[in-house]
C-alpha cells in the first residue's frame, strides 16, 4: 500500500522522465509499504512519521547521534565537497579569496551573498571601523577577571554581557537592527580580544586605531607599546588577514549549529555568539590549534614522533589538527596555512616545532591506520605554529579562530531567523529510563 504522498519525477536533460525521485520503504512488521519523495539527495524525516504499525503510535522516528547523516538545514552559505577537499564561500572557491579578497570583503561577501561593489565596501569598511570602540564599563568587566583567566572565557563572557548593552538587539527580526548589531560584533570582536589578551598581562588597553586596516587594527591594540603611531609589519598584517578568510565560516560545524539553534529560540545576537564561541572553544573544535602546539611540545623532538604516532594508533591520544567530520581529503584551508607559514617563518625565524609537525604529517599520510580512516590534516595543524611566530600565546591561538569566525555564525544566524522552515531547534529522544515508579521515602532507601 503507497501512501498518498505525491512522487516528484526526475527528468533527463531532454525532458522525458526516468526513474522517480522517490524512496519506498517496506515496513516489515505490518506489510505497509510508503512512498515518500527525495529532494535534494534526501528525504524528511517527518516523511517518516506516517510510519506506524498503530493509528495512535507517535511515528517513525531517525535516530542520528551527532547529526552523521542530518541535514538540519538548507544553506546558501558555503559548500564543502569533503572527499575532494573542496570550500567555497557564496560560490568563490577559497583559495581564490584567499590569493584576492580581504576578511573584510570576504565577510560582506559571507553576510550579503554577493562580492561588494566599490561603494558597499567603503560603506561596510566604514561601519565596521566606527564599532571597534568599547564602552568604557566594558574594560572594568574585563579588569574585573583573574591574571590567568583563559582569554575565550573573557570573550564568551563579555561578548554575552554585550546584550546588556544593547537593548536594541531584542528586535532581531528588523534587518537595520541586526545589520546595526553585525557592525557591532565584527568591529568589537577584534577589540575584546586584544583588550583580554592586554589584560593577562597586565598591560594597559590600546584604543583602536580607525586609520588601520582590520587585521592592522588588530595587531595595534595588541602588540602596540610606547610608539606614537603603530605601523603593523605588511606581512604579518596579511598573512592575519588571509587566516581570518580561511576561518570565516565552515557550513553546519558544531559552533554554526549552537548558534543556529540558540538563535531559534530568539535570543539576542549577543547571547547566541557567546553560545557559539563557547562550543568553538572545545579542543575537538577551535581549541584544538591550542592543542596541536601542546601537543607538538610534549613530542618534543622529531625522533619522538613514531613513538607517539604509535601511542596515537593504540588509541591512547589523538593526533591533534587531523581529521575532520567532512574532509576525507587534505583540508584545503590546510594547505594556504601551510603556505603562509613559511612566509611567516622568513620573516620572524623558523619556528622550531615545525620539523615535529612536518614529521607527524609525513608519517600520518604514509601510514595505514590514518589512510585507512582518511585522517588529513585539518585548520588547525599549522595554525598554531603561525600564530606562535607572530608572538601570540597558546591562549589567544582559538581567539583567532572566533574573530573572523563571527561573520559566518551571524551569516549562519540570519539565513535560520529569515528561513520560513525553520522553528524553535527542539530534538526528539529516544527515551530508554525508567518507566513510572513511586517515590522512595529516605528510611526506606537501599
Ligand atoms: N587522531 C587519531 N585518530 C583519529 C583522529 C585523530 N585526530 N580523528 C579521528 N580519528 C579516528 C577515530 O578514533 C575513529 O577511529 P575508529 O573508526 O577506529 O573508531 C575514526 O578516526 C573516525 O573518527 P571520528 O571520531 O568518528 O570522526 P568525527 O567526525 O566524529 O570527528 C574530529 C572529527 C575533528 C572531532 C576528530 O577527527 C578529532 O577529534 N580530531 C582532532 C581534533 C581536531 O583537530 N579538531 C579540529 C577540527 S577542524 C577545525 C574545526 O572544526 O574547528
């Protein structure tokens, strides 16, 4: 028996049908067959709810720990072809953002949908600049944590302390509200940061300089010391703002989703780019450039690396900055880094882990336990490395990932708040506790 679900038919480019873009599914435990149509490559799994052996039963359910193989939305944002190592913001492959493009550019590109004409950039660059300043009440928040507080726990808090700021920022279903909180949070972020970093070391804060270029910007309120004018080196001001494109948004990753799904609650931008830095801060996720240089440290020396390799392949530890959830393939964000790292190095002096790392990659690409689960190098691997030349800690390395990563989260944020589809993120379980029982008075309990 098909259900009255109607079949969308495929059709050849010269028009005529073929086969029906549809999935029949057999339920075995009553006989009932259901047709149910594929878009996309997909069904809906509430296509599966009519699934039922009783009238009254709830449905079919899916069950996908970890969303493996669910797509929770449809997204114009960026595409990753993950077997072949592919990345492409709004269409632009990557690597062409990365050789053309500024972070800023690339960030309207992200928001917008479309490359800004001459005009829009100036426009965007102008707001951006005009949003880097902090309330003065925002520094004595800041002055208010520990010398050795971890620099993403200073951004989650204060970038969520933001919303008490802005009460405006409720009304986030009026476009010129959140284009006025998106200046906001791309101009701040920058800022926050390098005021947590100035913090930690007991250094006073540098106010933002308008005449610098953002990743310029960036590198004065943090490096700049007792000169009038803060000249950032040209290279180091580039290679920060090739980073920034390459980190600016990656599709439906664990930060996206948290973002996505506390906005649909309808929370402010504020509080649901706080919730997004905070699942980014995970060491699976953008605290694993911390992690990779920990890691490299603890190796120690290219002579230890098949010891540790072979630690890694017992399952005792992770090899750090390998493997991805999408990438099958060698990240292609990891082989601009990869790039840039050595331009950096010719200037600021080769770090010393980089003969450990190129190890750990040569021995992880050749060796069958990583081929075998094709384990790549991801971001994160020589991220790290760069950042440590530059003069950053270990502490801002998933700092640097948040910065840039924002214009994709409020890019991710604004396509869920403006999709008709899409509803308060709320999923189902599979319940497997106890069924009802009495409540236990104390003196009677085991
Ligand atoms: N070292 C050793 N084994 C690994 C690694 C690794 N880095 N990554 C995955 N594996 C193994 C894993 O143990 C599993 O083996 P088995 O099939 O025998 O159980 C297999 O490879 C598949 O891994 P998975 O854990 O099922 O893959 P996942 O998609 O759930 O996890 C990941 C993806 C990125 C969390 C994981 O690869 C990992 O923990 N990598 C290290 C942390 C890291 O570098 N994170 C940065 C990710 S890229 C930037 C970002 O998104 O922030």
């Amino acid at each position: 028996m098909s259900s009255p679900l109607s079949a969308t038919q495929a059709r050849k480019p010269d028009g005529t049908a073929t086969a029906r873009e549809t999935l029949t599914i057999t339920d075995n435990r009553t006989g009932k067959s259901y047709e149910i149509p594929i878009t996309h490559g997909t069904i809906r799994a509430s296509d599966l709810r009519q699934v039922k052996v009783d009238p009254k039963e709830f449905g079919l359910m899916s069950y996908d720990p970890a969303f493996n193989n669910t797509a929770s939305c449809i997204s114009r944002v960026t595409y990753i072809d993950g077997d072949v190592g592919i990345l492409r913001y709004r269409g632009y492959p990557i690597e062409d953002l990365a050789e053309k493009s500024t972070y800023l550019e690339t960030a309207y590109l992200l928001l917008n949908g479309e490359l800004p004409t001459s005009a829009q950039l100036k426009d965007w660059t102008y707001h951006v600049t005009h949003h880097t300043f902090i309330h003065e009440s925002i520094k004595k928040f800041l002055d208010g944590f520990h010398y050795d507080a971890h620099p993403m726990g200073m951004m989650i808090s204060t970038i969520a302390a933001l919303s008490t700021f802005y009460h405006d920022a409720k009304d986030i279903f009026s476009p010129e509200s959140r284009k006025k909180q998106t200046y906001r949070l791309i101009g701040k972020m920058p800022t926050i940061a390098a005021f947590a970093y100035r913090h930690t070391l007991g250094m006073p804060y540098v106010y933002p300089d308008n005449d610098l270029s953002y990743p310029g910007n960036f590198l004065n309120m943090l490096f700049r010391t007792s000169e009038a004018k803060y000249r950032p080196n040209p290279t180091l001001e580039r290679a920060l703002d090739i980073l920034f494109i390459l980190h600016a948004d990656h599709e439906q990753n664990c930060s996206a989703n948290t973002i996505r799904s506390v906005g649909s609650s309808h929370v402010d931008p504020y509080s649901a780019t706080a919730a997004a830095i905070a699942a980014l801060y995970g060491p699976l996720h953008g605290g694993a450039n911390e992690e990779v240089l920990r890691m490299l440290m603890e190796i120690g020396s290219v002579q230890n690396v098949p010891a540790f390799i072979k630690r890694v392949k017992a399952g005792e530890t992770k090899l750090m900055g390998f493997g991805h959830r999408v990438y099958k393939n060698y990240d292609p964000r990891a082989r601009i880094i990869k790039h840039i790292a050595y331009q950096v190095f010719d200037l600021m002096g080769k770090n010393p882990l980089l003969e450990i790392a190129l190890e750990c990659e040569r021995i992880a690409l050749e060796d069958e336990y990583f081929i075998k689960r094709k384990l790549y190098p991801n971001v994160d691997f020589y991220t790290g490395l760069i950042y440590q030349s530059m003069g950053f800690p270990m502490t801002m390395f998933p700092v640097l990932f948040a910065i840039p990563r924002t214009s994709g989260w409020i890019a991710q944020w604004e396509e869920m708040l403006v999709d008709p589809e899409q509803k308060i993120a709320r999923p189902r379980q599979i319940y497997l506790g106890h069924d009802t029982r009495h409540y236990v008075p104390m003196e009677e309990r085991g």
